[in-house]
C-alpha cells in the first residue's frame, strides 16, 4: 500500500457498552502501530474522529461521515489503521464515491460475520458494517463478490441467523476449520476468484479477531481457535488490493 492513514476511532464499541459488549480502547492503536513502525515519523495522514469517541451513537454517525469524506478525497491504493471494525462501512463507501462505476469485490478476516442488523434505536456498532455494505444501493458491492475468511462456528440462535444472512446473499463464508498450514495460499487464491469475477479491484479488510489470541491478545473478543499469523501473512501476500484496513 502506497498510503499509511491513521483513524483513532472505537466509537462503534464504546456504545456498545450499554449492552455489555465489546472492550472498547483500539483508538489507541493506530498511533503506537505507526510509532512502531516508525519511530522518527510523525503520521502524515490521520482522520480527524478522536473527538467523536464519546460513547454517544450520533457521534457515530457524524465520524462515519468524516471518514466517508476524507476517503473520497484519497487516492488509492492505501491502508488504513483502527480503529474499530465499524470504519470498514464509511471506508468502502469513500472509496467506492471516488471511484464512480466502478464495481469491487471486497474479502474480509474475521472470526465473527458482522453482519448484524442495526441494534435497537439505530445504534451502530462494530458488528454492522458489511451488512451496510451489503444494504447500502450506493456501495457497488455484491454479496456473490465478497468473501469471509475465519469465521469460528457455533450453534448460538444468533450466529445461525448471520449465517443464513450470509448465505442469503450469496456471500462466500470460509470456516476458521478450512484453513490449514497446507492450503492457505489456495484458500486465498479461490479468495480473490470469487471476489475478482465481474469486478475491477478488490478491497481486503481485516479485524484481528480472525488471528488466534497469542498472535493478538489485544483484540475485543480474541479466541484461542484463530488463525496464526504466519499462514494469514502468506495469505495476504497472494492478492493486490485496491485499499484495506485493519
């Protein structure tokens, strides 16, 4: 990725607190990655949204916005750092407003499928984004194009629901169980198939909950079953991506 952009926001978790989930803090994470990376930098690129991690849902909203705008204006390719996984929706909808016409395929790592319906009084969360993605008639992005990498099963009423939605929509799930030390490369190589058919670049995002919890223990809902991070790094190395974030 040609561009490194800093968004500090975990709006989209604190307001998650009223119903005891989530463990909010990843707005910390962009600036001490980018130290590490680079200590003697200053961050060039940063999406203003400190201000709006206040726990309030409106100011949700308003930060999705401000990252919509800032992307829009963003030539790619380019990787954004959270940040919470409630930025992957305003992200994608930037970058698909600059590029108009355009249809993407869109892969994404995680352990959970995130497609949850907005909560109770339209509370958004780190959970909604690729079901906005999915819903949104603006964002040109098809269920048949996208692809869940990670995913940890379970018979919970809630997770069969998001699997049924999932499958409803065409969207290609591949179970935390499929990926092996042996096909990880493939795996993703079938990946960016099912995401590249019909479309002109692919969008990758990737929530750190899909790695096992020794490889990020920092994460919201680790889980001892994740990948590890040596297959998920060859992974990645297979594909070109338009943009991405973390």
């Amino acid at each position: 990725m040609k561009k490194l952009i800093l968004c500090p926001f975990d709006n989209g978790i604190r307001v998650m607190q009223q119903f005891k989930r989530g463990v909010y803090g990843a707005a910390k994470a962009p600036q001490v990655i980018f130290s590490l990376l680079y200590p003697n930098k200053t961050p060039e690129y940063v999406v203003p949204v400190s201000k709006y991690n206040t726990g309030v849902n409106e100011d949700t909203y308003k930060a999705h916005e401000e990252i919509t705008k800032y992307i829009e204006g963003t030539k790619n390719p380019f990787l954004v750092l959270g940040g919470d996984h409630s930025i992957t929706y305003p992200i994608v909808r930037g970058l698909t407003k600059s590029l108009p016409k355009r249809r993407l395929g869109l892969i994404y790592f995680d352990a959970h499928y995130d497609l949850r319906a907005l909560e109770k009084d339209n509370v958004l969360s780190s959970g909604n984004s690729f079901y906005r993605i999915l819903t949104d008639p603006h964002v040109p992005i098809e269920g048949r194009n996208m692809v869940a990498i990670g995913i940890q099963q379970n018979k919970s009423p809630s997770y069969l629901e998001l699997e049924a939605f999932a499958r409803a929509h065409h969207v290609t799930t591949v179970y935390r169980g499929d990926v092996t030390r042996e096909n990880a490369e493939e795996t993703m190589r079938r990946a960016l198939r099912v995401a590249g058919e019909g479309t002109e670049g692919v969008y990758l995002s990737f929530d750190i909950d899909a790695l096992q919890a020794a490889d990020a223990p920092g994460a919201s809902a680790p889980g001892a079953e994740g990948l590890p991070l040596e297959w998920v790094k060859r992974m990645v190395s297979v594909g070109r991506f338009v943009a991405g974030d973390i």
